[in-house]
C-alpha cells in the first residue's frame, strides 16, 4: 500500500510528525483530545485496530504485557485485561517509578475492566512495581506519531517510550524476544528515512492499524539499557527512578557519563527542534498580535482572565415535566460544579457569560434509578466528552449534553457509544432539537439573558458529592 503522506528525503523527525498531525486534524482523522499536536493521536478507528492485538500469536503465549497509557491504546490495555494477563503501564512520566500493575477487583465485570483500562482506571487501579521486583515482559505495545513498514517508530518527541524500553533492559525485563508492537492509524505508516534512527530509538516489530497487520521483520537492534549520553542532569532531577539506576549502573563499574544539558539557543536563531505547540484554548486566554505569536505582556494579561473563568455548567430539571422522550425541557439553573480544564485533561471550560447562544445537544437516556450526578459526569470524563453544560433530569432518567458544534457532539456521540452504568446501557443520540429538519448545530431553545461579570477574586466550587444540588 502507497503512504498517503509522502516525507521529503531530507526531512527531520519534527518535520515528519507536523507533517502527520497537520494531516490528521486537517482530515478529521482524530478523536478527542483535540488538537492532535504534540500528541500520540487518538486516531478514529483506533478501537479496531487494537482488537487485532490478541490475534498476534505473540500475544496468546503472552504471559506480561507492557501497554503505554495513551488514549488510542485503550482497547490494547482492555484486551490484556480480559485475557486475564498481567498489565503493566508505565507511572505518568516516570514520576514516582517505572512501572504500575493495573489490578481490576475480583471477578470485575466487563464495564469495570474497560474503565480499568482507561486513564482514569490507570489512577485508580494500579499498583507500583519497586524496581527490585522480578519482571518478564512478553508484550510490549507502544503509540507512534509515525512508523515505517521497516520497523522505525517516530514517537511525539519526548523520548518516554525509548527511555522505558532502555531501563526495562537494564533491568532485565525484556530481552531480544521481547516483541514490540504499535497501533497507528493507517495514513501513520509511511517512508521514514533510515539515516533518521539514533542508538535510543526503539524499532517496532509488528503494526496494527484499523486495516492492516504489517510484520516488519526489522532486523535493527532495540536499546539494550540506558545511554547515559543521552541525558542530562535536569532529566534526572525531573526522573529520580534514574538517580537509582545510574548508581546501580555506577556500582557495577558501567560509564554513567552525563550528556551536556542543552544550551539555550541566542536569539534570532533557528533550533532544529521547533517550539512545541500548546494545546487549542479559547481565544479569550491567549490574544496573538498581527502576525500570531504571543506577547508576554498579555500573557500576564491572559493568566488574570484564566482566573476569572468558570467551570462547565451543570443543570439540574425539576420534576415537573414528567414527560418522557428526548425533548430538553427546561427548569432551574443548578449550582455550577467543577469539571477539569484543557490543561487537566478535560474538555473545553466556556465562562459562564461566554456560553454560546447556540449549541449542538445529545440526549442521553436510560439513567438508572439511582445514579448520581458525580457519576454521570466521571463517565463523561473517562471517555472525554465533557460537554459545555449537562442538564441532569434523573427522575426522567435522561440528561442533555450541550456542545458547542456539530462536529464536538458527534464525537463525544461516538465516545458515549455502548455506555454502561450500575448495570443498564445508556441510549445516546442528537436530541430532537437537532433533527426534524433543523440542521444540526441549531438549537431550538430560546437564547439566555446574559449573566453579570464574575468576580475576579470568585474561586470556582470543588466537585464533590455534597456540591449535587438535590431535585426541586
């Protein structure tokens, strides 16, 4: 199969991944998080293509399985846990340690086992590996922003998946049999130019996509330990697990020689590695000049007006209506409850006088008898569709999702797609406000007055379950 996204031969590994998340978002390629830059892209289809890892052969005689935490690998972690294989994911940046046990409760349903294998599930149901404890990985499964049918893996260029391959080697938990697969999108498989992989690279031996399974056959050798040369000594305050093993390293009579940390670049001149991207935030945070950089000065500007801003807004129905269907009904305005930001991981925070006249709304019915609002909202958190306000009517046993656009509703549709809770699978679809000829996007709800200016020393509520505001 041709790439469909051809690299210059003299291209940099930067220049290939803008190539490819450029790509991606200009295709719509991508599901949340948006944008795709600086990220291991959670590519559409990605569900699919993880579900060929457990056909791998490697995979059936697998006994450990190391699973990146990134989002497109989830349905990879979900498998391992349903072939009741012991699942390791590395601890968010190497923090705290290498490794962590993701242990699902005993006798865990199948609802329960995907929330394991979500992010949120990677917090709460793991369990830390001290490097002392003795490890065999079979399985290693790692993200790309882009990969070869050669077996070389571009990652988003902060070299985590390298650095743990290199350390799981020095401690001898993997080995030359040690298989590397990675799940890409298929526009992700492309010519990368050999004379671009560096001794720390790790090479891939199998890529699954949502049409293909391409065994590499790579022949390159993995790394087979850290290369100190390679780091620095700001990398290993910011990594203490690697304090530890360059002094095991050290006592074993090993060169821990330190590389020279990077040298500011004078300014005005070029780097060969551009200025990584923020994520996408509202304009109001961040105001450009004419030409799109940011000022300092109203990046102090723009921190004050952060503060300012409120959580997403939540509303709760009062009984009244009692009617059933998938029409918004309307009630009182219920107390706003905190959702986490951009920079948390969470969705878009719109400031409670900035919310958009109109939006795109996703009914959401069959809520058990039962569920908390809390509840509801870890659910949308864990599957990344936070909307802009939730309309709670739980003793209708529904809810509306407002979203500020077609295109963020029918993504956050697709991620709500066989929801389970307390047992019961939830219905989700575009509220009847949004078809019957209307075109999707247009609300048919009257616009809100506008709010008064919220105070700029007004702190936002903490979430919590006493901040649920009972039904009227």
């Amino acid at each position: 199969m041709e790439p469909v996204i051809e690299i210059n031969p003299e291209a940099t590994k930067w220049d290939i991944r803008e190539k490819v998340w450029d790509y991606i978002e200009e295709n719509n390629l991508a599901n949340f998080p948006r944008p795709v830059h600086n990220r291991i892209p959670n590519f559409k289809g990605a569900f699919t293509a993880c579900a060929k890892v457990p056909e791998l052969q490697v995979f059936t005689q697998a006994t450990e399985v190391k699973v990146d935490p990134d989002k497109p690998l989830e349905g990879a972690r979900l498998a391992v846990l349903e072939a009741q294989k012991k699942l390791l994911v590395p601890t968010p940046r190497l923090r705290t340690g290498l490794f962590n046990n993701i242990t699902p409760p005993q006798g865990a349903s199948k609802e329960q086992l995907r929330i394991c294998s979500s992010s949120q599930g990677v917090k709460d149901f793991s369990v830390p590996v001290d490097l002392d404890t003795k490890v065999k990985v079979d399985l290693v499964v790692v993200g790309s922003v882009a990969v070869s049918e050669k077996g070389l893996r571009i990652g988003k260029g902060e070299g985590f998946a390298d650095l743990e391959y290199g350390m799981m080697a020095l401690m001898g938990a993997v080995d030359e049999s040690t298989v590397v697969v990675t799940v890409v999108h298929d526009c992700q498989v492309m010519d990368i130019p050999e004379e671009l992989k560096e001794s720390h690279d790790l090479t891939v031996d199998y890529i699954l996509t949502p049409t293909r399974v391409i065994k590499t056959d790579c022949q390159i050798p993995k790394p087979q330990g850290i290369i100190w040369t390679k780091l620095d000594t700001e990398k290993l305050e910011k990594i203490p697990i690697l304090k530890k093993l360059r002094a095991l390293e050290e006592e074993a009579g090993k060169d821990v020689t330190l590389g020279a940390a990077p040298v500011a670049p004078e300014p005005g001149l070029q780097t060969s590695q551009p200025k990584r991207q923020t994520r996408r935030r509202p304009r109001q945070k961040i105001q450009q000049d004419d030409e799109g950089e940011s000022k300092p000065e109203k990046m102090a500007e723009s921190e004050q007006k952060a503060r300012q801003w409120r959580p997403t807004r939540v509303r709760k129905e009062s009984r009244g209506d009692g009617g059933g269907g998938n029409e918004q009904g309307r009630g009182k305005t219920g107390e706003n409850i905190k959702e986490k930001g951009p920079e948390e991981g969470g969705g878009e925070v719109i400031s409670q006088r900035k919310l958009p006249l109109s939006v795109t709304t996703v009914y959401l019915g069959g809520i058990p008898a039962g569920l908390r609002v809390s509840e509801l909202k870890t659910a949308l958190r864990e599957r990344e569709a936070i909307p802009l306000r939730l309309t709670w009517q739980g003793a209708q046993h529904r809810a509306f999702l407002d979203y500020s656009d077609p295109q963020a509703a029918e993504q956050a549709l697709e991620a709500l797609q066989d929801l389970s809770l307390n047992g019961h699978s939830l219905q989700a679809e575009m509220a009847k406000s949004q078809r019957g000829g209307k075109r999707s996007g247009q609300s048919n709800r009257r616009p809100r007055p506008p709010t008064a200016p919220i105070s700029k020393t007004a702190q936002p509520d903490t979430e919590s379950d006493t901040n649920e505001k009972t039904e009227q």
